[in-house]
C-alpha cells in the first residue's frame, strides 16, 4: 500500500512537473491584444462552422439558452459541464481573444492557460486551420450574451486534478494543424479535413482505451461510446458506410435516412444539431474520403442457426411484430422502414445497436430532407429479455446476414 501511494505521488509531483513545463512554443499567443474586426462574411462561414462541428450539441442544455453551457455529460471518471460560449463578459467569451480562443481549440487550453479536459474533443479539433477558428470566434461572439455562471466538473480523484490531466496529454494529446495532402483531389483533402477535424469523428468511432483516449492514428474502426451503450459502428471497413455509394452516405448525412440504413440514438442528434445543414459537396467530400479508407473487415461471426427453438421463437416473434414493417425477407421499405436483410446495425459484430433500437425505439431525426421521420415503437413493456434475444438472433442470421446470435445477458447488458 505504502508503494502504491508513493508510485501515486511520484505520478501528482510528475504532473505538476509537465503543467508547469508545458507551455510549448504553441502554447504562446501571438495577438492577445488584437481587436476583433469580423465581416459579415466571416460570421456567416462562422455559423456554418460552429453547425459542422456540432457545438451547439454540448454547449446548450436541454430547455436552456443556445451556446450557454451548463450541459452535463457523463464520462466513465464523473461529470463535465459544458461551458458557455455566448459572448457574455463575466461567464463566457465576451473578455476572450481570437487567440485565447484558438489555444483552446488547437492545444486544449482555456483563457487562463488551464488543460481543458477532453470530453471538448480538442484532440480532434487542433486540426482545425486558424482562419476557420477565427471566423467561429466571430460567429459564437455575434450571439446575444447570456450571464450563466459555468458549473465546477464533478470528476473523482485524481482525475479531477490538472497534474493528472497533464500527464493524460503528455500520453494521448498531440497538436497539430490539418494539411493537405498532395496529389489528393480537393474533394479528399476536405473530406480528411472535416472528418478529422471538426467533424471529429474519432472521438466516437475510433473507441477509446481505459482512459478515455481515442488513437493517435485516425482509426474509425469503431467503439462503444462510454455511459450510454450505443455502439459507433466502423467507417473505415468495406462493409461499413465506407463500402456505401456515394449518394447514401450523403443522404445519411444529410438527411437521416437512406435506402442503407436510419440515424438512430447519438448519431441522430448529430444528423438534427450538425451535419444536415453541411453542404452537399461536404457532405459528398466526407463520403469521398472515407470510401478511401476501406480495409478489409473482420471475418464474420457464424450465426446460431443450429438451435431449432431458438429460430423458431425468433421466427414467431419477427411475423407478429417486425414484418409488417420490414418485410418477411427483410427487405424494408425505405426510407420510412429501413431493410433489415445487410443492415449494417443489424449486422455489427457488437449487437448493442440493435438491442437498443427494439427496447427503446428507433428513432431517425427531423431534418429538412425528411421532415416528418418514421420511427419504430419501443418494445420493452411487448417483448421478453429471451424474447428479443431470439428475435434479433433471427434477424442477425437470416436473409444473407452473418452476424452471431444474441445471448440475454447481452440484452440486460444494453437494456
């Protein structure tokens, strides 16, 4: 024990060491003088960007004022609350500089030159350009002001400590800014652009380790995202939204739904606060880049079709409360039911994703190119633990699927 505490304090007094050392030739500001001089042109492609990089999703609370914070999101160490982002001059950006809001983009920094903690995805955001970062500075500082004082993080011991978030930067935190990549088309360098910078799609799809970071490397293959048990399902394998044609990840994107597949859980709150406002050549830029990515996927699961109780309950179930929507075969009728039969949440090797969408409902969001979603009604309070078990086992083996079968214990896991 008595090692243990003093392998604990050497880590705190390391910590401290690297919060004071580490302000890096990148850390300085350059302008924290200069007056902020925006044109209308500068806020407009501000709005757009804040949009593309969902901030709004964090920074505003359910029923509160957009941009002033206050949201809570639960992380596997405690709570972090978003903070406020209206120009406020005593709770939010109203006293910061273009600058001070640059650092804290690309080197995860606030005003005061405190680590900020990840849960604001600056590891993907340091790849933001600075010109791009100065016109969402200019839009969020355009916004009416809300006096909303930020509320103190609830982190357990250590991590709620700025030793223990510098030597967590020292690990999994490297700044850098997003180049093109020659010979590439422009299409492909702003598809890279916005997935690794703010789309910041790693953060989800990448999986994080058992301390909360995502990869150095820009992965994408996919993650249980931490306290809310849906699974980011791959974008990088050929059988993923990678593997897709270009119009459906579009359409996916930008509206919800596909003739492929629906947005549901987290990912439908991004399509409605985020990407359906992208524009069809970013949305069609992502999709570019990400065909790029394909690799091989692992080798699929053997469904559990030798049990003849379990098919047939499985079968029983699907007729009496899934076909009529989505067809005997699986075939769907998209976009208001979307097919079952290579669905790739249907076909994930983790089953998370599904057991949610028939406990819960699934629910595609409300978007401009789909303004009144179909949705699918919870079963939890119709259906049995063994009997969405059985069902989705059905489901994940038939019509071609190749997916393994569904224990119970994994249907209470994801309840």
């Amino acid at each position: 024990m008595r090692l243990l505490f003093s392998l604990l304090f050497a880590l705190v007094a390391l910590g401290a060491l690297v919060v004071t050392m580490n302000l890096r030739d990148e850390d300085k500001l350059d302008d924290t003088a200069a007056p902020l001089v925006a044109s209308a042109e500068q806020v407009r492609l501000g709005d757009y960007l804040v949009r593309a990089g969902n901030c709004g999703g964090c920074h505003t609370a359910r029923g509160g004022a957009p941009f002033a914070g206050g949201r809570a999101i639960e992380t596997p160490f405690g709570t972090v609350y978003a903070t406020n982002l209206t120009p406020d001059a005593s709770t939010g950006l109203g006293r910061w500089t273009r600058a001070e809001f640059w650092r804290a983009l690309h080197n995860g920094r606030s005003k005061d030159g405190r680590l900020l903690y990840p849960a604001f995805p600056y590891p993907s955001y340091t790849n933001v350009n600075r010109g791009d970062a100065d016109a969402m500075f200019a839009y969020l500082r355009s916004l009416a002001p809300v006096t909303q004082p930020n509320r103190r993080h609830d982190l357990r011991f250590p991590y709620d400590s700025q030793a223990a978030l510098a030597i967590w930067r020292a690990l999994f935190f490297r700044p850098g800014v997003f180049e093109n990549a020659p010979g590439k088309p422009a299409a492909w360098n702003r598809g890279a652009y916005l997935v690794q910078g703010l789309g910041h799609c790693n953060e989800c799809h990448g999986g994080r380790n058992f301390l909360g970071a995502t990869p150095h490397t820009l992965e994408l293959n996919g993650g249980l995202i931490p306290m809310q048990n849906w699974f980011a399902p791959p974008l990088s394998t050929a059988n993923s939204v990678a593997g897709w044609d270009t119009p459906d990840v579009v359409a996916l994107i930008t509206g919800g739904v596909s003739r492929r597949g629906t947005a549901m859980g987290p990912m439908a709150e991004v399509v409605y606060r985020s990407t359906q406002y992208l524009t069809d050549e970013d949305a069609a830029a992502i999709a570019i880049y990400l065909k790029t990515l394909q690799h091989a996927a692992a080798p699929a699961s053997e469904a559990l079709t030798a049990d003849p109780a379990l098919v047939a309950r499985g079968t029983s179930v699907y007729d009496d409360h899934c076909a009529d929507c989505h067809g005997k075969a699986g075939e769907g009728n998209a976009p208001a039911y979307p097919p079952l039969a290579g669905n790739l949440t249907v076909t994930l090797d983790s089953p998370a994703n599904a057991i949610r969408a028939v406990v819960n409902g699934g629910y595609a969001p409300s978007t401009t190119g789909n303004p009144r979603p179909y949705g699918m009604p919870p079963f939890r309070q119709v259906l049995s633990e063994a009997d969405i078990a059985a069902v989705l086992s059905y489901v994940r083996g038939a019509w071609g699927n190749r997916a393994g079968a569904v224990r119970t214990f994994e249907v209470q896991r994801y309840w």
